[in-house]
C-alpha cells in the first residue's frame, strides 16, 4: 500500500461512519462510505445528513462538491477504489443478552473480504468486545484472496455525539491496535495533521486498542453514577450535591466534568457498553473484576425511578388521569438520538401508569414518535405544559435551561416542576411561585 495519496472507503454510514467519511475527506484523502441502506445512501449522497449533527452538513457538502467523497451501496466499488477500509457499522446490544451484537461487523467482514484481491488495510472503528479484532483479522485472511497481504488493525473512535466533527478532526488522542509495521505507517500518514498538531498517537496489540474503548466507557459511566449515588445520600441526608460536586471538582485529580448529576446516562453507547463489557469478562473468567459496573448500571436505572417518585408524590400519589408535561426525548442535549433515552423511558413510564403525556423535544419529536407513537407529542414548550399538573424537565436543552417561568406558569395547571437534569436555578422558580423539586437536593 502506498502511504501516498490514499484512498479510503468507510463502511457503514450512520453516527460514527458519516462523520468519519464526511472528515476524512476534509483532511484531504479520497473517501468513499458505503452503506447497505440504500435511502441513506441517496440522502448523503444529495448534501443531507440523515440525522442531527451540528456542523456536519456544511463538510458533507464541502467535500462532496470538491469530488473527494461519494457513496455507494456497492461492495465491489469499495473493494476496487480503496487501499484502506474502516468498520464503522454500530454493536448494539443483543435482544437476547447483554452481550454485544456484532452481526453488522460480521457482515461487513463475510461482504468485503472475498473481494479483496490485493494488497489492503482494514481498520476496524466500532466498539467491540476484547477478542473481536483477532478474529476479524482472521477470518478475513482466509477469506480474501489476497490473504495474509490484507492486514488489520484496530482504532477505536471517541467521538461524543453533537460534537461529531470537531472530536473526528481534533480527537483527544489517537490508539491503534497492530502488529503490523505496514498498518502502523498506514495510520500515521492518515492521522499526519493531528500529530503535527500534537494529538496524542499510541499504537498497542489489537486487545489493548479494544479495551481502551471500552475502560474508557466504563470510567465516564462510573464517574456519572457516583455523582448519582451521591445525589442519593445528600437526599438522604438534607444536603445539596450540586454544592458537594462543586466542590470535588475543584480537585484536579478528580475533575468537574461527567460529573452532572441527575436523571444518568442513556443512549447508544453507555449503557451497552458497560453491559457488553461485564457480559466479555464473565466469558474470560474474569466476572468479579466488573462486578461493579452492575452497580453503575443499578444506579443508573434508580434515578429514573426516583425522578417518577418526585413527580408522583408531588401530585397526590397517582398518576392516573393526570396531565404531565415533558421536556426533552433525546438522550441528551444537542442529539436527536433516542436510543436508551432516560426521557423517554420516564414518559413511557408514566404514560403506562395512566398520565396523560405530553413530549416536546427541539430535535428528537420525530425518532421519539417512530419508537413511542402512544405518547403525545407538542410542537413547543409551551404547547407541551399547557394544563399540566405537573412539568419534568428531562434534557437539559438550552431553550428549557433558558426557560421563563412566567411564561409556563400563564399555560400550566399547576405550577410544579421536576428538574431531571439540575438544569434549572431552584430559587429563581421558587421565586416565581413554582415548587421546584429536583435529584439530590432539598
Ligand atoms: C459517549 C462518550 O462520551 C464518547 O467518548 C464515546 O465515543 C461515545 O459514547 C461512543 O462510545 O461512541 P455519547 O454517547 O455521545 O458519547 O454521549 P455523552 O456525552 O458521553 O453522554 C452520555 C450520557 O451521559 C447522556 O445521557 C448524558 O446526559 C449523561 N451524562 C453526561 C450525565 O448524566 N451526567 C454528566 O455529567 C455527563
């Protein structure tokens, strides 16, 4: 493989793999992304990223215009154009376990390889459990017909959802997994600008690359979770854990950031990760070991009952026949992502207990009616508290954070409202007549 003027094919075009293709045309490189959904495919083709993601439609469009990245839905095509090929197809977690479901990565693995007749890299992106990359790189050399000239490696990707582009282009360190010399030099020449700009690069054996991904889940998990635990106590105990997480943060060794408590975490990544990752260990003998993330994920999910508890009580102990308004679907701000969403499961929930519920979301109405289509769902803020008996506030949206409670006192039933997220000044609200009530403080 020449190290000049490569060509790239990223496969799989969803969160991870447009963003990858639409930005590593903007370094420069030929990238063409294929995708087996062929209405993807067209709407990326024609300038439009099929979800929400700030920034990057103008690079899509940039790089597209520019004739260095196309789509196709056409495995030979990749084959054919490209010298190095990235994975970037989604591991959900499987319907039947926690473990991960890696079909999509097999897939791309059993349509690429047979057409692979000479020399390649294939360099796998998506999050996977310790092992997987071994026998990607296995099963591949037996079946291309190139054999052991196509090599793998394994990258894995960091990137925050709603900050896609800028984490793709300016990571805060690049890991490749490889025993080969020849993919090392392959993922220099591509990762050539962030090193001269500094960024961290490591290379490691494929289980260490695998594992970073992972760990590194786990600790933003663990991290949310303990500030949740402590939101239990103080309530426990009359304290405030946004004053106690203030004051943690100022120790360096500790850090203020992921360190947000409130309704937890949800989403594609999080959530099964930490699973995906206790369900390996236990394969490798090593269940003890991860014992804890089980907690993590507890934790996690009581907050989500917890905040229907705050809400039932406020409102005399039953849901049923009541009005409640909801701010926020998306698993988190900036995303129109619903995958696990803690919103979205409350509403669900609440909905189930007989409250008539009402959703607005700025980005995410139309995913949240496709997996939730018995909810109601509003077009503004204030459509969507009109008669509540009571308001949750359950992602932190800057149009909610912003909110007037003038305003939403003029359309509410009742003025109560619980703050899912902290997002919201306690004393302004309680000023303005509200009975402010939120996770982890008095
Ligand atoms: C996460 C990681 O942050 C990325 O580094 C990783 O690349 C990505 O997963 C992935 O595996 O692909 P993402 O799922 O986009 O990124 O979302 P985060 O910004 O990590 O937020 C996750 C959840 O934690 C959200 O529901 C958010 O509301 C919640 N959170 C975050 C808190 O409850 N408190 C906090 O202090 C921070």
């Amino acid at each position: 493989v020449a190290t000049q003027r490569l060509k790239l094919s990223v496969l799989g075009t969803g969160y991870l793999g447009a963003t990858h293709a639409a930005c590593m045309a903007e370094l420069g490189f030929d990238v063409l992304g294929l995708d087996v959904d062929r209405a993807k495919i067209d709407t990326l083709s024609a300038g439009r990223v099929p979800f929400y993601e700030p920034g990057l439609e103008e690079v899509l469009v940039r790089n597209l215009a520019a004739g260095r990245l196309r789509f196709t839905s056409d495995y030979a095509e990749a084959a054919e154009f490209a010298d190095v090929h990235f994975i970037c197809v989604g591991t959900p977690q499987r319907a039947d376990s926690n473990a991960a479901d890696l079909s999509y990565v097999d897939a791309v693995v059993d349509s690429l390889a047979p057409l692979l007749t000479r020399p390649a890299v294939v360099i796998g992106k998506s999050t996977v459990p310790v092992g997987t990359a071994a026998r990607v790189a296995a099963r591949i050399s037996a079946l291309a017909p190139a054999g052991s000239a196509v090599e793998v490696g394994w990258s894995p990707e960091f990137l925050r959802e709603g900050f896609g582009v800028q984490d793709t282009l300016a990571p805060n360190r690049i890991v490749i997994g490889t025993d080969s010399a020849r993919v090392e030099e392959v993922m220099r020449s591509i990762s050539a600008t962030q090193i001269a700009q500094g960024i961290p690069f490591m290379v490691t054996d494929l289980q260490t690359a695998e594992l970073v991904k992972v760990s590194a889940n786990a600790f933003l998990a663990t991290k949310i979770s303990f500030i949740n635990a402590m939101a239990e106590v103080s309530e426990a105990a009359g304290a405030d854990v946004i004053k106690l997480a203030e004051a943690l943060s100022y120790d360096d060794r500790i850090g203020g950031k992921f360190l947000g408590p409130g309704l937890g975490f949800g989403g594609g990544c999080l959530p099964k990760d930490i699973r995906a990752f206790m369900a390996r260990a236990d394969e490798l003998g090593v269940e003890p070991a991860l014992s804890f993330l089980r907690e993590v994920d507890a934790i996690n999910q009581r907050r989500r009952a917890r905040t229907i508890d705050i809400a039932r009580g406020l409102i005399g102990g039953s849901f049923a026949g009541r009005t409640v308004g909801v701010l926020g679907a998306a698993f988190k701000p900036n995303s129109d992502d619903i995958r696990d969403s803690p919103a979205l499961d409350v509403a669900q929930t609440i909905s189930s207990l007989g409250a008539h519920v009402t959703v607005y979301d700025p980005e995410a109405l139309e995913n949240a009616k496709r997996a939730h289509p018995d909810l109601n769902y509003a077009h503004s803020m204030l459509e969507a508290v009109r008669d509540a008996e009571v308001v949750l506030l359950l992602t932190e949206w800057a149009e909610f954070r912003d909110a007037d409670p003038d305003e939403l006192a003029k359309v509410v039933a009742e003025t109560r409202i619980v703050d899912g997220r902290n997002a919201l000044d306690p004393e302004h609200w309680r000023e303005r007549g509200w009975i402010y009530r939120a996770l982890g403080r008095p």
